[in-house]
C-alpha cells in the first residue's frame, strides 16, 4: 500500500479487500453514514426525546456466580449493549461500559439513566471481552483499564481497534481480526468475527478507520451470536450466518437507538427487524440489548420492550423467547 494511504488511516494500514478500499472500511452492498449536514437536519427539525435523569431497574443488583459450567448459560444484563455472559466455565463481557457517560466528556454527553445492573467489585473473573467497534456507547476506555487492573482479559476485536485501545491501555491484550476470522479460546470454544452492518468514529477526522463487527461463539453448551451494533441490511448477514453457522441456542441482538429511521435505518435496526433477524439467523432465543440506559436517539425510552412484545406477538413467537433485558436481569437460558 503507497505510504500516503497507510498515513491517512491513523489505526490501520493493512491490504485492500472487499470492505476496505485502502484508506476507510465499508460496507459492501450497503450504505455508508449521513453526512455532517444530515446530522444537524436532524437535530435542527426533530425535538430531543422526553427521558427521566433516572429509570432505576426494577431487578436489584446482583452478584453473579464465578463459573458456569456444563450446558448452563446464563447471561446478566449490566446495561445497554455490556452483558456477562458465562458459558463452558467461561466469563465473557460484550462492549462493556461501567462510565456514567457514553462520550469522550466526563462533563457532557449521553448520561446513563440507570446503574450498571452489577456493580464493577462484584464482576467474577473475566477472561474474554467482545468489543464490536469503537462507539463511546461500546468501547469505553475507562472500563478497559479498569478491567486490565483487576481482571486482565483478552479482548477480541475487529481490525484497527486494537491501536484505540493501546493508546489508552497500552499493556492490555487484544486479538484483533478480520471479518472471517476464526480464533479458539481454550479448548471448548471457538470465536468466530463476522460482519455487522455499522460504522465507526471516536472523533470527527476518523470516521470508518476501524472495523466494525459481531461474533459467533461456538461452545460446548451451543452456539451464541453478538451482533453489537447493526443495521438489518435487508437480513443479509442474519442468512449468511444461518449458512455458516446452521443456528444458535442465543442471540444477543439491539433493539434500540432507531429513530429517525431516515437517518438511522442504515445502522440501528428497530425491533421489528431484530425479530426477524432472530428467525433469520435460526436463533433458540434472543435478548434483547442497546436500549433503556443511554438516551441516544428520539424513540421515547420504553418503546423498544413494547414494540418487541408487538412483534412477537406478530410473528406468533412466544414472548419468552426473546426478552428484553434491564439491568441487573439475569437468564439462564434454556437449551435450545
């Protein structure tokens, strides 16, 4: 790659393929972010939705076993799109998020309207984190050191978000991949890295220069699916991981931050389209993630749970099947 294009892209230089022209990521077949313009469009002519300072949990906090073994998998909702997921005597974290603010400001920006459903001291040992892109609202820096201090995870990670981390944490162990890319993790679980259809930015000079992605997990208690932030994208990526993947005995899929859909319909999928994908993706169960604790677009707060139940009940799949989680909910999930 000429030196002038591996300049330009701050966290990462490698070939050319078919999501990454040789300076910024893409997404193939899809479509790219709104512009600055589009963005002030939408400040400017729809009124910031009505949310409380506070929406407390009605689960109380909890303090989650420090192994689960055998089929068992359990996962516990922390808040928005951070969940504990233990498995296969594996403790995994997905884009965990302990700060009160979703923002690069201490002082400005997305304020959590609920506490982390388990307190940091009370995490057992975690030994793997999923990080799916580089949004504030998914990779928090702060978190990570905390969680390279006391728990000294592997974080796995799409292309680029590696450098984001290591400017911060410079010591934390990070695995990152290409879209495809198969890495084991001991001996009874194999991570697979696999598309979303998203985008990324810390800042506004960096848009598109780390990968962004979701993840499927192979275990000896069943597959599960991470699909951190997306657009449905039509469902393409739902039926190529039904391909590759025959199925899944959970998805964790977002359901929030959709509205407007002119402007957000590319990346954030609404509830409708999350049902869908979990028929898609031929997933047992679902749960239900990235709403209720950050205000970030203009749906009011409660809605996502209450389209969910709607389109459930559409779509004659049992409630119980795909729930939305709040903070400090804990599933044992059935077997599928």
């Amino acid at each position: 790659m000429p030196a002038s294009k591996k300049a330009a892209n701050r966290y990462y230089g490698g070939p050319e393929s078919d999501h990454f022209d040789g300076t910024l990521f893409f997404n193939p077949g899809g479509r790219m972010p709104g512009s600055f313009l589009d963005l002030l469009k939408w400040k400017l002519r729809n009124p910031s939705p009505k949310w409380p300072p506070h929406w407390p949990s009605p689960f109380a906090h909890v303090r989650p076993a420090q192994r689960v073994d055998g089929g068992d998998l359990r996962v516990t909702m922390v808040g928005h799109s951070s969940l504990l997921v233990q498995v296969a005597g594996l403790n995994m974290l997905t884009d965990p998020v302990w700060s009160q603010r979703a923002s690069p400001l201490s002082f400005a920006g997305p304020k959590r309207v609920n506490a982390p459903g388990i307190a940091f001291a009370d995490l057992p040992p975690i030994d793997l984190v999923l990080l799916s892109h580089n949004h504030y609202d998914h990779l928090d820096l702060a978190t990570l050191a905390r969680l390279k201090a006391e728990h000294d995870p592997l974080v796995v990670t799409p292309l680029g978000n590696d450098n984001v981390v290591h400017a911060a944490v410079p010591d934390m162990k990070v695995s990152v991949h290409d879209w495809g890319d198969r890495l084991q993790v001991g001996k009874e679980v194999v991570m697979h890295v696999e598309p979303a259809h998203h985008w990324s930015a810390r800042g506004a000079r960096d848009r598109r220069m780390a990968l962004w992605g979701s993840f499927a997990i192979e275990t000896s208690a069943g597959k599960i699916y991470f699909a951190g932030d997306t657009g449905f994208h039509e469902g393409a990526h739902y039926r190529r991981l039904a391909e590759k993947h025959g199925g899944f005995r959970l998805a964790i899929l977002p359901i929030g931050a959709y509205e407007p859909r002119w402007f957000m319909e590319p990346h954030h999928q609404n509830p409708e389209e999350a049902v869908q994908g979990m028929a898609l993706c031929n997933a047992a169960f679902a749960a239900g993630c990235h709403w209720g604790t950050f205000r970030l677009t203009d749906e009011p707060m409660e809605e996502p749970a209450a389209r969910l139940a709607e389109a459930l009940k559409r779509a004659q799949i049992a409630p119980e099947r795909f729930r939305a989680l709040r903070p400090g909910e804990v599933w044992d999930v059935p077997e599928a």
